[in-house]
C-alpha cells in the first residue's frame, strides 16, 4: 500500500497494492497496523457503510459536531465519483480549503479524512456503490452540512449543477461562512 499525503494535511490518499491474474484481483483494502502507522496515531474504525447512487447524485458536504466528529475511509467499489473533502478546523493553516480526487472501482484508490473535515460525494459514472468506515456513530442531532456550490469553496464538481440531484435536506444546507466549525 502506498499512503499519499495531500495537500492539506492529514488527508491521505491510499493506493492499494492489487494482484491481478487471470482469475480477478485480491487487494488488502484496510490492514490496522499499517494503517496507523501511515497517519501517526491509534484509529479504531466502528461501522462500515455503503450506498448506491445514480449519476448526477451529490451527498454532502457533511460533518458532525464533536463529541460525533468522524474520521472516513472511503473507496468506491462500483463506478466512480469525484470525492470531496473540506476542512473545517478553524484553527488550521488550511481552513476552507478542499482536497478533491476520482476515486474508482478501476483506480481502487481510497481516502483518508480524518476528524475536522466536511465530506461529500458527486457520482459521475452511470452509478456507483461507496463504502466507508467511521470511527464514531452517527448522530442526527450533531449533524450538519454545508451547501455544495458555496462560492467561497468554489468547489468544480465536474459535473453541469443543473445535472446535479440532491436530497432536500442537502439542497438546505448552510452556506460555508454560516456554518459551525470545529
């Protein structure tokens, strides 16, 4: 595995070693050790979740308050999607700023985001499966979310916002400078 610091610091971007023949691949998508020993600290994934979503859909730019703050892994198993991470940590050298990459069921790649970070996602494939371990639960009441096409983050999503989809409760989210920061 080769774990890529970004350009905002302790986001990391993990390219898995695969052995194709054949009859397929086999990769190690997530092995603890090496893991923490890649981002400096003890980290102990608790849930793994997935969802499907047709192209066009966009999920985020979502957070939760702390004592919920959550660190992700994400990786795409099916189709692709352009991954997107904000930092909100007021007191960072990167505050606003976004880190934003394909990830594929070709690439295989995956990201770290730890705790302090907005997240989203935007389909561009046909459709796509995410899947992503957290290291805390989810909390509805310490959720928030931050609007996509906020123009301080001008965010290129890739894709037309009229081709966009979102939920309602994603198309009502605060603009950047309104939102609660950790």
């Amino acid at each position: 595995m080769k774990f890529i610091p970004q350009s905002i610091a302790d986001v990391v971007l993990i390219e898995p070693t695969i052995h194709s023949d054949d009859r397929g691949y086999f990769m190690e998508s997530f092995k603890q050790d090496v893991f923490e020993g890649a981002i400096g600290y003890k980290i102990n994934f608790i849930q793994d979740n997935e969802s499907k979503s047709n192209k066009g859909i966009l999920r985020g730019l979502h957070y939760q308050l702390p004592p919920y703050t959550q660190a992700k892994l994400v990786r795409v198993i099916k189709g692709s999607v352009l991954d997107v991470a904000v930092d909100i940590r007021q007191n960072s050298d990167t505050f606003g700023q976004h880190v934003s990459l394909v990830l594929s069921e070709e690439n295989k790649k995956q990201l770290f985001v730890p705790r302090g970070f907005a997240h989203g996602f935007v389909v561009l494939s046909k459709e796509a499966i995410f899947s992503y371990k957290v290291d805390n639960y989810y909390a509805a009441q310490h959720e928030r979310s931050i609007i996509w096409n906020d123009q301080d983050l001008d965010i290129d999503w890739q894709l037309n916002g009229k081709s966009l989809f979102l939920s309602t409760k994603d198309n009502q989210s605060v603009v950047f400078k309104n939102a609660t920061y950790l």
